[in-house]
C-alpha cells in the first residue's frame, strides 16, 4: 500500500501535477504513516460511524420512519467489514424492536388514559439512550440499551 502510494506520487510528480516540494513533503507524510487514507465508512472511522448510528435513531423527529429505516441501513451496509459496527448496530436495531414493541403494548393503554404518560417516558428513554449509546461508540464501546430485548444477541 506504502509504494502503490510512493509510485503514484512519483507519477504526479513526473506528469508535472505536483512541484518538488509537494512531492516531498507527501513523501515524507507516505514514509511516516501519516499520509490520509480515505474512510470507508462514509468518510468516518468506525468510532464516529457508530456514533452516527446511534443517533440515527432521533431523525424520527424530522421524518416519521427515518429513525428506524437509517440505522438498521447503515448497519446494514457494513455489519460484515467491521465487528465494531455490527455489535454497535445490533445493539441499536435490539432497542429499536423492543422500542416498537413496547409502543404496541402502549398504543392501546392510552385510550385508558394510562398509557400516555408512559409513552412520554418511553419517548423521554429513547432520546437519552440513543445519546448515550452514541457517546459510548465515540468512546470505543459498545453499550447494551437498558430495558431492550436481545433478538440478534
């Protein structure tokens, strides 16, 4: 990876794209390691697109469903090239069944009256998990939601 880098700087350099000092000065950041290399994770490390995951959940706010559809797709998308990313979106695809499912058994317990705040609570949880299991992925861990079931383990 190192050389395919070097040569393609050569290259550029050869072409007349980039001046000696360009070419120097990215050589030497090739040679130490810390040249940039594109993340695969739409521009993020694995970290912040976990996060991101998490968080996905609070666009219900701005669109009905997106909260539910986004996470589970960007888990989706790179649960098989990262271990990190599948246990984050597991973790968050776990709390979005129990979520629903706890809204099912609710729906019908505010015509009572009962369910409704219950429902404001439920609401209330969802926010402060989801936040809390973003800023855990931030960190490098992978936060089990309180009170979720565990259907994918």
């Amino acid at each position: 990876m190192k050389y395919d880098d070097l040569q393609k700087l050569n290259d550029l350099k050869a072409s007349g794209a980039i001046t000696e000092e360009e070419y120097e000065a990215e050589k030497k950041k090739i040679l130490n390691g810390t040249a940039t290399s594109a993340n695969p994770y739409w521009g993020m490390d694995e970290k912040k697109y976990s996060m991101m995951l998490h968080l996905a959940q609070l666009t219900n706010f701005v669109a009905p469903s997106l909260g539910l559809i986004l996470p589970i797709v960007m888990w989706v998308l790179f649960k098989d090239q990262n271990e990190f990313i599948n246990n984050n979106g597991r973790m968050a695809v776990n709390w979005i069944i129990s979520n629903i499912i706890y809204c099912f058994v609710l729906i019908p317990l505010c015509f009572v009256i009962i369910g409704i705040p219950f429902m404001v609570v439920l609401g209330i949880l969802n926010v402060v998990f989801c936040i809390i299991a973003g800023l855990k992925a931030s960190e490098g861990t992978v936060w089990k939601y309180p009170l979720s079931f565990n259907f994918l383990g």
